[in-house]
C-alpha cells in the first residue's frame, strides 16, 4: 500500500476530509444532502461521504468536514457555517493556557463527537471497497482554537511550563478522540494542524511543540497499528529536519510547497499532494490534469488537493484530477 511505501500500479488520488474538506456545492447539489445539516446528522455525514467516491471524485471517504469538533467539545462555542463557508470557532472556552484546568474534555458520548463515530460505523457497515479516513485537528490547531491564538503563541513563550500542560491536555483528548475513530472503524487517520506551521512559530518552537505533540498524538494511537497522515501548512525550507522526525506513515504539504523541493529534502518519506485548490476551483480541467501529472513526476507519492476544496469547486474539475491520476503510468 502507498502509505506503506509500497510500489503501486499508480498514485492513489485522495482527499482525507477535517481540514481537507472534499464536500463542494455542485456535489451537495447532486445528492441533495447538505451542509450544515450534514455535520450534525451521522447518516446525513456518511452518505455525503460516501457520495464523494459515488460520484467519481476520490478514492476514499472522510469525515468529518470540519475542523472545529474538538475545540466545541472543550467548550468553545462554533458557528456551523453554511452550504458557502465552514464551521468556525466564534467564541473560545479560556482566556489564557493558565486557565487550561476549567476545560471539559471530548466526551465520545454525545455531541459531534458521537456524530463522527457513528458516522464511521455506518461507512465501516456499508462501504467496502473504499478506506475510511478519520480526522482529527492538529495539537496546536486545536489548542489555538479554544484560546484566542494571539494570545496562546505569546504565552508559549512568556508561560512556557503552563502551555506545555496545556499542550499536553490537548493532546491526551486527541488521542482519546482518534482511538474512538479507529475503534469506530477508521482504516486511516488524518491530523492537520495548518495552525503549527514553522511560519508561525519558528523551527524552534515548530520543534517544541508541533512536532512534540503531532508526535504524541501519533504514539498515542501506534498500538492500533492504524495508517496515519500528516499535513503541515506553509513554506517547509526551514523546517524540512523537524518535518523528517514526525511519526506519520505519510506528510502532507499545501502547494507553497515544490513537491520536488519536498522529494530531495524528504528522500524517504511517504509523500501527498499537493495539487492547487484555487486551480481545482477557478482553473480548467487541462490545467488540473497538468498539475496532477506534475506531482506524480516530482515525486507524489498520493495526489490530492493541496488544502481543503473550495465550495464552488466544479466536480468536473474533480473528477478530472482522478481520471489523469486513473491514466498515470505512476
């Protein structure tokens, strides 16, 4: 299996779901399930999932949609968006990482939480032939999420020891939410954290704390010997040797990276992307069969959409993606 770094035929073409939400208004349009109902409904959620592989986009089904299931459960409050723009946190659970000790944790028993899981069962019951991919958002996304982000990237330094516990609660929830997932029937996972770039914090802080706690996270589910991928916002040339010690079987990268660029500094690593979302959304379909042939040749190892896809995204667009990477040599 690609994930395993196994030679295939050709490039599986993907898109895992979280952050890299592959659920656009023409398909929505198609199947007549929609968003924001689908986010709160588990039969609703699966179907909109299964409806991406139906319908000749990719190879795989993902929930959820989102990236704000685990900041509502630790007491952030969330605007649920609608058929044009994503749930987004409108209110946050603290007002420093000191106050970490008030949160609640993910309860898998109610709320969206439960929406997801259950939502894996069904795929798990009724899809067979497609992998179930589960998400979860980032340590660093998340904790960003629930204290106002501003403020967090201060006290990580200025509070160094309390972030850290901070950090650490985070991660221990994420764990708990991602074990549920694989139990529920999850056959990979997905962690985005587009928060904990080594833009934002630098490669010191990039190390201390994304991959400190991308890497717990991902200890934390080993024993479920679950396939896992990673992906990382923003520029990666400062960065590469600290990307090189995540644990994941694959990284993900949005398209500021060069897919080349990634293959010669990551020789050995497993590597997805990273076709350009604003192309899938406002480009032609030759230039969309273009960029999905540029990154098989520069060292794609699984082609998927650089980021998550815009909502006016054509499913022509789509499922041109699938189709050149279907006609790759690999």
């Amino acid at each position: 299996m690609s994930l395993n770094g196994e030679r295939v035929d050709r490039p599986p073409c993907i898109c895992p779901g979280g952050m890299m939400n592959m659920v656009t208004a023409e398909l929505m349009e198609r199947v007549g399930i929609y968003l924001p109902e689908a986010h709160t409904d588990a039969r609703k959620m699966a179907d909109l999932a299964k409806a991406v592989y139906e319908q000749g986009c990719f190879e795989n089904c993902g929930v959820p949609f989102c990236m704000t299931i685990e900041a509502e459960e630790m007491g952030a409050r969330v605007d649920l968006g609608s058929q044009i723009y994503e749930p987004h946190v409108i209110k946050y659970a603290i007002d420093s990482v000191s106050d970490y000790e008030k949160l609640s944790g993910i309860d898998l028993t109610k709320g969206r939480a439960k929406v997801v899981l259950d939502a894996i069962r069904i795929l798990k019951e009724e899809v067979k032939d497609m992998p179930i991919i589960g998400n979860l958002t980032g340590p660093i996304s998340t904790a960003s999420s629930v204290i106002e982000p501003v403020v967090f990237y201060k006290e990580l330094r200025k509070k160094n020891a309390e972030a850290h516990a901070y950090m650490n609660f985070v991660t221990e929830q994420l764990i708990a939410f991602g074990r549920a997932q694989v139990e529920a029937g999850a056959d990979v996972i997905t962690i985005a954290d587009p928060s904990g770039t080594g833009e934002i914090l630098g490669p010191r802080f990039f190390k201390e704390f994304a991959v400190r706690y991308i890497n717990q996270l991902l200890d934390g589910l080993a024993d479920l010997h679950v396939e896992t991928i990673v992906h990382i916002c923003g520029h990666m040339k400062n960065v590469y040797k600290e990307v090189n010690e995540v644990h994941s079987n694959a990284l993900s990268f949005d398209s500021a990276v060069p897919m080349m660029d990634a293959r010669k500094n990551l020789a050995d690593r497993v590597l997805m992307g990273n076709v350009s979302t604003y192309t899938l959304e406002f480009g032609s379909e030759e230039a969309v069969r273009r960029l999905a042939g540029n990154c098989i040749k520069c060292g794609s190892d699984i082609v998927s959409p650089a980021c998550g896809l815009g909502m006016s995204s054509p499913l022509r667009n789509i499922q041109a993606l699938l189709s050149s990477v279907e006609e790759s040599d690999g």
